[in-house]
C-alpha cells in the first residue's frame, strides 16, 4: 500500500506540475512582447553558440588584416560591410556574441551567487545580522555602479576580464535588497513557522522553504540584468576600460567607428543594433517572465 500511495503521490505531483508549466506558456504566449524578447534571446543564443562555424570570415575576429578591402559598404560579400583592417564586420558582430553571452553570464551568475544568499541571511536572521549586511550594501548603492566599476577598472587595469570582474562588483548589492525584502516577508509566514515549531534547523528552512520562494523574483531580474550588464560592458569597451581591438565585442568595435562617422556609417550602426536589439530582447523576455512568474507585480 505504502508503494502504491507513493506512487499515487508522484503521479499527483507530476500532473501539477504540467498543469502549472501548461499555463506558464499559456500566459506567457498571450503576450507579443514577450514572444518577440523570447525569439531575440533564442537567436541570440543560437549565434553565440554557433556563430564562430557559420561566419563567411572566422579570421577577422582575430584581427587578420585584408587592406584593399578596407571600409567597404555593405554589399554581398560583406553584408554588414568592413571596418578600417578590411575584416568583415558580419563575421566580428556575430562572433562578439559569444563575448557578450559570457559577459552576461558571469556578471549576472557571480551578482546572484554573491547577492542571494547575503540578502536571505539579512531578511530571515534579521538583528545585527541584517543591519550589517544592509548598511555595507547601502555602502555600494550609495555610488553610481558605472563610476565604482570604473575606478576598480583604472586600478585593476583596462581589459574585458577585468571590467567584468569590475561590474560582478558592483551588480551584487541589487540581488541583496531583492531577496532581503522577499525573505523577510516570508520569515512569519505560517509554513515557516510550522516548520521552525517542529524543530527544522535554519538551513532546512532557509534550503526548503525560503530560498524557493525567492526564485520567482530572482529569475526574472536576472533575465533582464542580462541585457543590461551586455550594455554595461559595452560602456566601458566603448569608452576603452573594456575589451580592446581587435578583440570581437560591441562596444569597442564602436568606439573605434566613431572616428570614421558618418562617412563610414556601418562600421558604428551594425554593432549599435546589435547591442539594441540583444538588450531589447532580454527586457521583453523579463518583462514577460515576470508577468507570469509575479502577476502581483504587473502593470497590466
């Protein structure tokens, strides 16, 4: 009976979690928006897993040099044109995908990594705990997060890993005030005082009660920090603390297009739309997460 039960009970489970993942895609599909952010970040994703296999020129993205092809306009041998070396900018905007999708990755995993578990400890401990934790994080927020991540730059040096590194620094303390208000709106609820009332430790219920409570809200920031930590590290590529030519990223690709403007306008205008289009579609993407994952929050 004991196994037929269990057997029932996984049965059950699994029906509810279908029915719940059906009507995710439900909401989520009533959205144009959203579907149009979901089928920019599919493509997004497609290229940067790909597109160093499908580009027409592989070897510009390591700066190989072809001068008497030098700032051609879009044409069909080079659909976005060339920059100032004769590279095919379609080869070096699609390969800078890869670049940009770990970029974002690291930036957004080392943020929650860091973020998360600090911002559940202050919410659910509260005390002293909380207060220390909050007022270094007020610390952080007290700055503008571009200027902080730039002077870590000028101290770590110009390059893409180290404005990286510079920014996971500075993009942590949005995921503590995130968490911290959710966790600490949980703390009283009956389920965790029911489990604190049998004796569960802190950690089974920070593991099993808190902690997936805050995954709704920490999904969809996430989603929409990636696009804008994409942007963040083309700031500081365009404005030379990033990435450095030849190297294949939006953001120092335009700040060497600029000089050539407007004459030469595709060398700045591809990458430009590239960056554009990347953030635009992590934004609708979120937006609709969120609207699925948090209905409270929807502005309708």
């Amino acid at each position: 009976m004991s196994s037929a039960a269990a057997t029932a009970s996984f049965t059950q489970r699994h029906a509810s979690a279908l029915r719940q993942a059906r009507f995710f895609a439900w909401s989520f599909a009533r959205s144009p928006s959203a579907l149009l952010g979901f089928a920019i970040v599919l493509v997004f994703l497609f290229l940067a897993a790909i597109g160093p296999s499908i580009v027409p020129y592989p070897g510009d993205a390591t700066g190989a040099m072809n001068l008497a092809n030098r700032l051609k306009p879009p044409s069909s041998a080079h659909w976005f044109g060339t920059d100032e070396m004769g590279g095919d900018l379609f080869s070096r905007v699609i390969i800078a995908t890869r670049t940009s999708l770990w970029v974002g990755l690291t930036i957004v995993g080392i943020a929650t990594i860091v973020g998360v578990p600090l911002g559940i400890a202050a919410g659910y401990f509260g005390g002293w705990v909380r207060a220390v934790i909050m007022r270094i994080t007020d610390v952080f927020l007290s700055v503008p997060g571009i200027i902080l991540a730039l002077a870590i730059v000028s101290v770590l040096g110009p390059g893409i890993l180290n404005g990286v590194v510079a920014l996971s620094v500075v993009w942590w303390p949005g995921y503590v005030r995130l968490v911290e208000a959710k966790a600490l709106a949980l703390r009283h609820e009956p389920f965790v005082e029911a489990a604190r009332s049998v004796g569960a430790t802190h950690t089974r219920i920070l593991a099993l009660h808190i902690l997936p409570n805050c995954t709704s809200p920490i999904i969809v920031k996430a989603s929409m920090d990636m696009g804008l930590a994409i942007l963040a590290a083309a700031s500081l590529g365009f404005i030379g603390m990033g990435a450095k030519p030849p190297a294949p990223e939006w953001g120092a690709m335009i700040s060497v297009a600029r000089t050539y403007m407007p004459n030469w306008w595709w060398y700045a205008v591809f990458p430009g739309c590239a960056i554009y289009l990347t953030v635009l579609g992590f934004n609708l993407f979120g937006d609709g997460l969120r609207d699925v994952l948090d209905p409270k929050s929807s502005r309708g």
